[in-house]
C-alpha cells in the first residue's frame, strides 16, 4: 500500500522536461520494499544473518526481537513504526513461541494475533507470521503443549487475511531435523547453520511480498522461478 501510493505520487508528479533531443527521461526505478522483523529469542539470536540476508536489498529499518518476546508486547511498540510516513513496507513476525512460553492459552493467542494483524496490515503491504517448531524441544514443555494447535490458529487466520500470510518454518524445522547440525542442545535455538537457514527462510518469504518479482497469482513463486 505504502509503495503503491508511493508510486502513484511519483507518477503523478513527474514534470515532462527534455534535455536530450526532446527524448523524455525515464523515471528513477522504485525502492525496493523495507521490513520490519519482531520475534523473539530464536529471532534475536539470528538477528546477523537475517538481517545481513534481507538488506540488500530490502531494507531491514526496525528490528527487534528478545527472549520469550510475546505478541502482545510487540505489538504497542511496532504501531509507532508502521505508522511513521517512512515506516517498513513488509512485517515479518516470528512470533507464538514466545506467547507459548508464557502459557497463554490458544484463545489467547489467536486474540492477540487477529488484533496485531488489525492494528498493523492498515500501514503495511504485507505481513508474514512465521508458524512454529510443532514441538518436541527439550526445555520447554508448555511451548511443545501448544506448537500444533498454534500452528493451526496462524494458518487459519493468515489464510483469511488478504494482507498477510504465513511462512513455514514448522515445515523447515521437519527437514532440518534436530538436533545437529542445525539445532542446539535444547531441539529449539539454531546453531550457526540454522540461522543461516532461518535466514534464507526470511529472505524467500520477503522477496515474496516483493510485488516487482511477484506478479503472479502466488506471493511465494518469484517470476524468475523456473516453474
């Protein structure tokens, strides 16, 4: 939305001037999108690598992740962000296993996640909710209580969102297995390796909002891809 606006102003302000034989000048080529990035300690601690794998060339102008950072704690302090005039054009949430590690009941869950999407999607163009390990860590038995039935509430409701979608890092820790060489000790936290591929993870998803390499019907099939 931001972008499109963008754009639009930009067209609509552009001043027909020739210097070069009455040829008009081309217009200078978009910006690419700019990201947002809030989770929690599985984010924090990739924070280098995704961040070094996302910019370039998309922009990453807020990051923020913590241990055991929940939805609703990211939530008042992203609002200022999203709504500042220069504000990210995506939002990647790596959020639930935080909300998971302090119990918060499904109900809960899918409460905070519909109002976060609510408040956020109006200032963005884009919201990608990463889905969570289905469970089997080894330290934290309420997260592993609540992975699948969380998993389910952020498919359906980022199913029904037009703006926002989810990513399947669930899907991503099945074939990584664990514990080595892509976890620590704890079946949860990524080693070296699993950060890079978290990374990777976060970079397909952004450059799948990117409507300049997407223009099909599918956010996630780039218009390079052979297929």
């Amino acid at each position: 939305m931001r972008r499109l606006g963008a754009f639009l102003a930009v067209a609509l302000a552009v001043t027909v001037t020739w210097s070069d034989g009455g040829q008009p000048r081309p217009a200078a080529a978009e910006a690419p999108p700019s990201v947002a990035f809030v989770g929690d300690s599985i984010g924090r601690d990739a924070e280098p690598e995704i961040a070094a794998r996302i910019d370039p060339p998309y922009p990453v102008v807020y990051y923020h992740a913590i241990g055991a950072g929940y939805t609703d704690y990211h939530l008042p302090l992203l609002l200022p962000v999203v709504q500042a005039p220069d504000g990210p054009d995506i939002v990647v949430a790596e959020l639930g296993t935080g909300d998971a590690f302090w119990s918060n009941t499904v109900q809960q869950f899918e409460t905070s996640m519909r109002r976060f999407l609510r408040q956020v999607t109006p200032h963005v163009d884009c919201v990608l909710w990463l889905d969570q390990e289905p469970g089997g860590n080894r330290a934290y038995p309420m997260i592993n209580d609540r992975a699948e039935a969380y998993n389910e509430v952020v498919h359906r409701v980022a199913n029904a969102h037009p703006e926002a979608t989810y990513v399947h890092y669930a899907e991503w820790t099945r074939l990584a297995g664990a514990p080595s060489p892509y976890f620590l000790g704890d079946y949860l936290h990524l080693t070296a390796a699993g950060e890079r591929g978290l990374a990777q993870l976060v970079r397909t998803a952004v450059r799948g909002c990117d409507p300049d390499v997407t223009s099909g019907p599918f956010w996630d099939v780039q218009d390079d891809f052979w297929a």
